[in-house]
C-alpha cells in the first residue's frame, strides 16, 4: 500500500452509486465516427479491467472515487472479493472471458462507459487527491483527443533504466526510493476510433496514429506499486505475461517480442531461457547495443562475469558512451576484483550521467575496499540522495564513519539502515562499537590543549614536533577537526598529497563551513587533480 495518507474508512459500506437518467449523455454518432455529447460535458468514466485484485482495488478506487463519474469494471474470473469492493464503491460490474488478450478486455470495458472523457488505471494504481482539479481542468479542453499522463513505477532499485529518485512531493512516493516514469495516454475522449491494441502491454497510443488525433503530455503522476507489492500477485502477473508474450513471439517473431518475451523470463530469474531468448535478439540486430547490454546483464544476475563482460564489451564497440554498459560492466569488475578497472569505469559513468545515483554507491564501495576511507565518504553520501531505501548503502556509510571516529554520524546512519530494515546484523553491530565511542568532555579538552601545543611548535618552525601533537590530539578526539586540517597542511607543505587530501576530507566533513578548510580541501583536490570530489562537496 502506498505510505501516503488514505481516507478514513466509513463504518457502513459505501452505497451503490446511481445515475440519473438526466445525468447520462444521449449520444449521436457523426460521419468522423466521434460520439458528440448533447449533454453533460466534462464528465468521466474510470475503466478497469480486473481479476482477484482485492489486496489493491480498495485503494485504487479509494482514490478516484470523488474524481470519476462513473466505475465500469471489467471482471475476467475473480474468485476473491474484487467484485464486492467494487459495488461498495458504486461500480458497474461486467464480466467477460478471459482469452489471453489484454487489449480485448481493455476495449470490452470502453464499450461500457458513458461518460464524455474514459481514465484508464489498473488495480495497482492511483491518483493522488491533489490532482483531481488539474485532471478535471484537462477535461474542458476541446482541442485534444487525450492526454499522456505520467505513469511513476515505484522500487527502490536505481539499476533500472532512467531511474528518477523520490523527492517526496507527493505522500503517494514514501518509502519507495525512487522511480521509472513512461508517459502512458491514460486519459481520452469516449470515441470508437481510440481503442487499445497489443495482447500485452496494450496502449491507446496507436489509435491516435492512425486517426492523426491529437493530445497533450502533462505531468499528472498516476502512482504505479506493481513492482513493489505483494510478491504472490506479482509473480502470478509475470506469469500470465509470460503466457502471452511466447505466443506473441511465435507469431511475431520479431526483435520486440523476444525482448519482451526474453524481459519475462528475466523477472522469473530464469537465466537460462533469457539469455537464449536474448541472443535471438543479438542474432537479428547485431548493429545495435542494448541487445548486447541485456544478454550482459542476463549472465551478470546469472553470476558469469566472464560472459558478461563480453558482451557488455560488444555493447561498448558499438557505443562507448552507452550508460547502462558502463555501469553493469564497472559492476562485473567490482565482483571480479579489479578495483581499479571499476573505478575508471564509475568515474567515467558520472562525467557523462551527473545523475547516475548508483555509480556514486558503487564507487563508495570501491574507496573503502581500497581503505580510501575518507574519498568514500562524499560519494557514499552522494548516493543517499538518490537511494534513500537502501540499508546496505547506509550501512556501508556507518562502517565508513565508525572508521574514522565520527559517533553520530555513524549513529544517525546506523539508524537509518536499521529502520529500513530492522534485521540488518552489520548495522546493529556498527551501532553498538559506535555507542562506545563518544569521548568524554574532558578528552575533548585535552585533545584541544594537544592541538594549541602542536601550533606553537608549528609556529616555531618545529615541523616534526608539532606534526606528533596533532596526532596525540586526534588519538584522544578523532573529532577534532582543528587537528585534522593542520596535519593535512603539513602533509600537503612535504608533498604528501594523498595523506593531506585524507586529513582535509576528516576536517571537511567535521566542520564544513570553517572557511579555511573548505580553501584547503579545495586547493588540495584540485592538485591532485580529484576534481570530482571538489565538484560533490563544492555542491
């Protein structure tokens, strides 16, 4: 269920909603084959087509229930409650066989309305309150045939295709990291020409095609949860697609219908089917690099790294530049090993795709194999921003913090990793070792006495003196932040670059406005050419 808020549930059912005979539009159908209203504009018809989707409906109607006009659902052989939940909301139940067709149960369930405009939603959908009115503005536009609205699948898997991350404008996205956006004509007029085609992954959006009819995109979410909530149903539907998708192959057996057929058979972890059905596709456009990358993929999930690289490497050939190549072949040497081969390969990644959040996650994790613990730190953070449900991630971060001295940030990461997920052993064992880390007051206090002891001798040209001071200081405080800069300066004054880059880092994240470590952290980073680093902190 979404986390957002819901309505109160009434204690008596909701009544069955009836329409005045005055209130259904008398239709005429012109020349153009266009049914005009003659009365009633601007009112809507919510089509559905369902089976056993009582776990979902509820919400979905919940929704629209102030928005829609009319509920026409279309049963294909519910055995649960579907139907009972939908006559408490008012829905006009129809009933038809199931025949392994998406779009005919789609277009049955369009013959049923009434209404002047149709929304399209499956059960696992919704609409967010707050846009009723954009949706009823859209309405009373007389130019356009339909609008594209924004169908937002929601996971906490940044590995996907044009992953966009969660910024929680809307209730409807807590809890999910992030999501896929597909612009989905969901929302037209009631017109015998807009009918949907495909038995599987159906759309509107031929009619409009053929018909030249025109529409308008908007930015209306529809808030999609079915990759993200019960496992049973979503099994069962990967399923059923896969059913459609082999005879969709056989009879078309053309690049798009293994991809899709090979996509199935991915979900189901069946490796071995989906990478033969994959190579099919490599087989018939050989000149083209997202077949490469699938295959790669394929054999990564599958765990041959060797096969993997391979063709990830073909993909490359073909594009070098190709994001989703580079990311899953910098994964394949991360599990391999080659460290250094990774990290080219995610720097490379986030010079061309800023925004590729789990290139910074994975570059995090290569620091702290190598113990770079402190360059770790900024992309390990950077990653928080763009997958805020991932516990490892957090975790990972805590170890980083725990390393270093710093008790409440790796309390607070702690934390968080724990309430993503409440069994993760390594967060629960980081959050004890950092309950014991807190220095008293007192410690405090003399690492600041060993630190002023460490300028005077600086001062004083005694290099060497003062250099054990500070490091008496950060023993007692690994906080101490003055400490930590002013090692960093003499590193950086005896050309030890890539210890003073670490010190200033430690210094950085402890004080992050102090002027004079920013301006050290920075010249620093730009003669060591970590440009990268610079540009995540300067931010």
């Amino acid at each position: 269920m979404p986390r957002g808020e819901r309505k109160k549930q009434r204690l008596q059912p909701l009544p069955v909603r009836f329409f005045k005979q005055s209130s259904i539009r008398n239709v005429q159908h012109q020349a153009s084959g266009r049914m005009t209203p003659t009365k009633s504009q601007h009112t809507l018809s919510l089509c559905m087509i369902v089976k056993n989707e009582a776990q979902v409906l509820g919400q979905c109607l919940d929704s629209v229930i102030d928005l829609a006009d009319e509920i026409v659902l279309m049963d294909t052989g519910s055995e649960d409650e579907t139907i009972d939940i939908g006559k408490r909301h008012g829905a006009r139940i129809h009933s038809i066989p199931w025949e392994n067709d998406f779009s005919s149960a789609r277009n049955a369930s369009l013959e049923k309305a009434n209404m002047e405009w149709i929304l399209v939603l499956d059960a696992d959908e919704v609409v967010a309150p707050v846009d009723h009115g954009r949706i009823r503005d859209l309405l009373k536009k007389d130019a356009a045939y339909g609008f594209a609205l924004e169908q937002r699948t929601y996971g906490n898997n940044p590995n996907f295709k044009n992953w966009i991350p969660a910024c929680e404008e809307y209730p409807e996205e807590r809890g999910y990291s992030g999501y896929i956006a597909s612009a989905l004509i969901r929302l037209f007029r009631r017109d015998i020409r807009i009918r949907f085609t495909g038995p599987v992954h159906e759309l509107v959006e031929p009619s409009f095609s053929i018909h030249s009819l025109p529409y308008e995109s908007t930015a209306i979410p529809i808030h999609h949860y079915g990759k993200v909530r019960d496992p049973s149903r979503i099994d069962r539907k990967a399923r059923l697609y896969l059913e459609i998708g082999q005879i969709k192959a056989e009879a078309d057996p053309g690049p798009k219908a293994w991809t899709d057929l090979a996509s199935q058979y991915l979900e189901l972890e069946d490796y071995e089917k989906a990478a033969e059905t994959y190579r099919k596709v490599v087989e018939q456009c050989p000149g083209r690099p997202d077949p490469f990358v699938d295959l790669g993929v394929t054999y990564l999930r599958h765990r041959k790294l060797k096969a993997a690289e391979s063709e990830l490497l073909k993909a490359l050939d073909l594009n070098p530049d190709h994001t989703d190549g580079l990311f899953n072949l910098g994964t394949v040497y991360l599990h391999q090993k080659r460290y250094a081969a990774a990290e080219n390969i995610f720097y490379r990644l986030i010079d061309l795709q800023p925004a590729f959040g789990n290139a910074y996650g994975a570059l995090g994790s290569i620091l702290l194999c190598l113990n770079r613990i402190e360059e770790a730190v900024p992309f390990l953070v950077e990653a928080t921003k763009y997958n805020k449900a991932d516990a490892d991630l957090y975790s990972n971060l805590a170890w980083a913090y725990v390393q270093l001295g710093w008790r409440q940030q790796a309390l607070i990461s702690c934390d968080r990793a724990i309430a993503l997920n409440s069994d993760h052993k390594n967060a629960s064992l980081l959050k004890e070792k950092a309950l014991k880390m807190d220095p008293r007051e007192a410690e405090r206090a003399a690492a600041s006495e060993l630190n002023l002891r460490g300028e005077t001798l600086f001062r004083e040209s005694k290099t060497e003196e003062a250099e054990l001071y500070f490091q008496k200081a950060i023993r007692v405080d690994p906080q101490c932040s003055e400490a930590l800069n002013n090692l960093g300066v003499i590193c950086w004054e005896n050309r030890r670059a890539g210890s003073a880059l670490a010190y200033f880092l430690r210094a950085f994240f402890l004080s992050p406005q102090h002027p004079n470590v920013r301006a050290n952290l920075f010249d620093c980073c730009d003669g060591t050419g970590k440009h990268r680093i610079k540009k995540l902190l300067a931010n």
